[in-house]
C-alpha cells in the first residue's frame, strides 16, 4: 500500500512514550484509590482501559508521538493536557449520566485528573532535559549543511545554531554564489558540486535544500545527485512569502502538498473543541438562566418588537448562519447596509446600549454553541454586509473564517471590539483573529474566557 512521500518519523522515543503514557495513565489512577482507601474493583480497571483507548486514540489523530526534534516543548505538552482533558470530560460525562456511583466519590476522579497531567507532562520535560544534555556532549547529534545561502537559508541556519537543544549542528552552506555578507559568506563552504562530493565520501548527516524558486533546475539535479549519498535530504519550501494560517504538510495518495491556508480546529481538535463548547455552555446556560428571563421580560416591555434579534452572519468557512441576540434597537438591519453602532445611537431602546456597553445582549449567542453554528471563543462574526466591504480593504480578511465564530475572542479581550469606525481599527482586530487561529489550543480557549470576566464584558469601545 503506497503510505504517500511526507512520513512522521517513527523512532524508538515515541515508542517508549506510547508505553509509559499507558502505564502512567492505569498507573495514576491506582494511587488515586490507594489515597481514598478503596479496594481496586472492576469499574476501576474498565475506566483505566477506556482512558487509554480516548488518549491514545485522540493522540495519533492528532500526531502526538512524532519525532519532536526541533519543535517547541510548550506545544507538546499543550497537546498533552488537551487530550488528556478530553479523554476525562468524555469518561467523566458518561460516568455521570450513564452511571453517577461508578467512579466515585469526586475526590478520586479529580486526583487521577491532577496526577495524570503532572505525570504526562514532568517526565516528558525530564526526558527533554535528558536529551539536551547527551546532545551538549556530542551523542544524538546530526552534522547539517544547507545548500542556499540566501534569505531562506540564513533563516533556518539561525534557527538552528540559536536552539542548539535541537541536536542539529550547523556546519555551514553551499551556494554557487558567493553572498555579499561577510559572516555568511565565511560561513559557505564551497558550492554544489563540492557538497555532492562531500556528501558521497560520508561526511555529511543531513542536507537542508533552500534554493530560491527560480533555481528549480539547479535543485532538481542536485536532488538527483544525492540520492548516490548516504545523506538524508530535505527540502525546504520557501513558504514565509506567504501570510501562513496553520501551515502543515499532507499528502494525497503519495503526492505530497503543503497548506499554507488552513485550519487547526480539524481531526481531534475538532472533537476537542466540540466537547469544550457543549460543556461550558451548558453549565453556563444553567448559570445564567435567571438573567436571560429577566432579560428578556425588561425587552419586551421597554420596546415594541420580538424579543431576540437574529442577523444573518458567515459562519465556519464562509456559510451563513442566523445569530441571536437580544434586541437593543428599534431597528432590525439585516440587508446590504447595515450601520454600527455608535455612541448615544437614536436606534436605541431603553435598556439597548445598557445591554449591549455590558455585553448582555449577546448571551443567547450560547444557543447558537449548542446548536454547533458557533463556539463560546472565535473571531466575533460580523454582518454580512460589513464583511463584503472589508473583505475588499484587509488582506486576509475571510481567512477568519476558517473557523467557527465565537462568543468572545483574542481580539476582544484586547482591547479591539465595538465600532470599527477606521480601517486601522479593523486590521487590528484581524490580525488578533488570525493570530488566535495560528496558534489555537485548548488552554488558549480557557485563558480566553478567564480573561473575557474581567476584560470582555464591559469596554469603553462597546456601545
């Protein structure tokens, strides 16, 4: 069966972690019964079985054990506890509908949640550490070259030689030309044709291909040429040109494709985010379902009309939705100009700014979560007309909607929400939505909507 070209490397660590991820997991939940002092029963074996399934079932969807050379140990272990957190809000939801006495009491489930993730997480720190040092000693350690000594090459070369942790060690590049700087041109070390001769003596461990891209022909003979080397080959896409929305590699039926516009919430983030949406949602909803009544009484007798307000708005990937909200104006815009408020807007009801400057009027916005059309954190979706005319003004602009809108998000609990009265205005509040998707996790979900207590229900800008 043909497994495509771009393969994540399988090493003998990630095997090891495989293992020691089961054992921690079976292993935590052990000591959590030895502390309340209860026998281990079957419920306990058949919830240990089940957590590892959830784990590991969302870790390989998710690519969990790859070769993590040279890539960031917070993002691993934001993987982790992500997984981890869902594997248990799974269990943990089941067991209190299905069978509310099957796993408790409370302080059991909340010590082998605790001592899993601290688990999980040290020892994978510990075994960064442990490589950092066999590699500041010369073991595990690759020799790299780059051929290309433009702005490409420089580039991975001073990622390179600044996270020495990685094991790589720079030797220095290859390049025809000779570079006008001085440290990088006393940096190369001959041109291609020397490379190919050093690297079929053995000399060489890896070769970082960063031509530009109109030397494909150069490039195509100098993969070619390798190939009759020991040397592991890569090639470098020049892919920084581009504005980058969660950038990653795939490949279709062995034909190998690199994304430079796409979405982190799919696979098992996307199960992740669901789960974390319906979850906070619901408890919310039972929270504040005395102020959505008393809400929606003051609306109907300070003003005539319906009591919520729902405005057509692009959804996940561009599609319309209907948003709820309650109404704070005398007006319903809902057309092809649609004017934003301002302050002391005449289109207000009585009560209109007070909820809207708190934020109140958008909390029935959380029916729209559990009806899946948006999530609790997200770019704050705009009306349809507002995004035609931007679309055409930011750079990027729709890229926002590559995932779902939310209630609150990045760009709000910054400072940039209300009336976008400036084109400056706008750009900023989507470069803060482009860089939440960038960089979306579960724990910058929940730091989002820590934040939103404090800092996204009243603003000066909201009216």
């Amino acid at each position: 069966m043909n497994k495509g070209i771009l393969q994540n490397n399988s090493t003998v660590i990630a095997f090891v972690q495989r293992v020691l991820d089961i054992v921690i997991i079976v292993s935590c939940l052990w000591v959590a019964v030895t502390l309340e002092g209860l026998p281990w029963l079957i419920q306990h074996t058949t919830a240990a079985l089940l957590a590892v399934f959830l784990f590991h079932f969302t870790s390989e969807l998710d690519e969990l054990y790859i070769s993590w050379r040279g890539l960031s140990i917070i993002k691993e272990l934001k993987k982790v506890v992500s997984h981890w957190c869902v594997c248990v809000a799974t269990l943990f939801l089941s067991v209190y509908f299905l069978a509310p006495q099957y796993l408790e009491p409370a302080g059991l489930q909340l010590s082998w949640f605790v001592l899993v993730i601290l688990s999980l997480s040290t020892y994978r720190v510990i075994l960064r550490l442990l490589l950092r040092l066999l590699r500041a000693q010369g073991i595990n350690t690759r020799t790299v070259v780059i051929a290309g000594a433009g702005h490409l090459g420089q580039k991975l070369a001073n990622t390179i030689v600044t996270h020495s942790s990685f094991g790589l060690v720079f030797s220095g590049y290859y390049d025809d030309n000779r570079s006008e700087d001085n440290v990088v041109a006393a940096q190369t070390l001959g041109n291609l044709e020397l490379l190919i001769k050093e690297c079929k003596e053995g000399g060489i461990d890896r070769v970082y291909i960063a031509l530009p891209p109109h030397a494909y022909e150069r490039r195509n003979w100098l993969v070619k040429e390798l190939s009759d080397s020991t040397a592991s080959v890569y090639i470098v896409p020049d892919i920084y040109t581009y504005q980058l929305l969660h950038a990653r590699s795939d490949s279709i039926v062995g034909i190998p494709t690199i994304s430079i516009y796409d979405s982190p919430i799919d696979g098992s983030n996307a199960i992740i985010k669901r789960v974390e949406d319906i979850v906070l949602s619901m408890l919310i909803l039972i929270l504040i379902s005395p102020v959505l009544f008393g809400l929606a009484l003051a609306v109907k007798f300070t003003s005539k009309g319906p009591i919520f307000f729902k405005q057509n708005r692009y959804g996940v990937d561009g599609k319309p939705i209907k948003v709820w909200k309650f109404r704070s104006m005398n007006v319903m815009e809902d057309g092809a100009k649609v004017t934003q408020a301002t302050k002391n807007d005449r289109r207000f009801t009585p009560i209109g700014q007070f909820i809207r400057k708190t934020s109140l009027d958008e909390l029935p916005q959380f029916i729209n979560v559990l009806q899946g059309s948006m999530s609790i954190v997200g770019p704050r979706p705009h009306a349809v007309a507002h995004n035609e005319e931007y679309r055409k003004l930011v750079d990027g602009y729709m890229l926002r909607h590559k995932v779902k809108p939310g209630i609150t998000g990045w760009a709000q609990i910054n400072g940039w929400r209300g009336e976008t009265d400036t084109l400056d205005k706008m750009e900023k509040r989507i470069e803060f939505d482009l860089d939440y998707i960038r960089n979306w996790s579960l724990l910058l979900d929940l730091k989002i909507v820590f934040l939103t207590i404090f800092k996204g229900f009243v603003n000066k800008n909201a009216y």
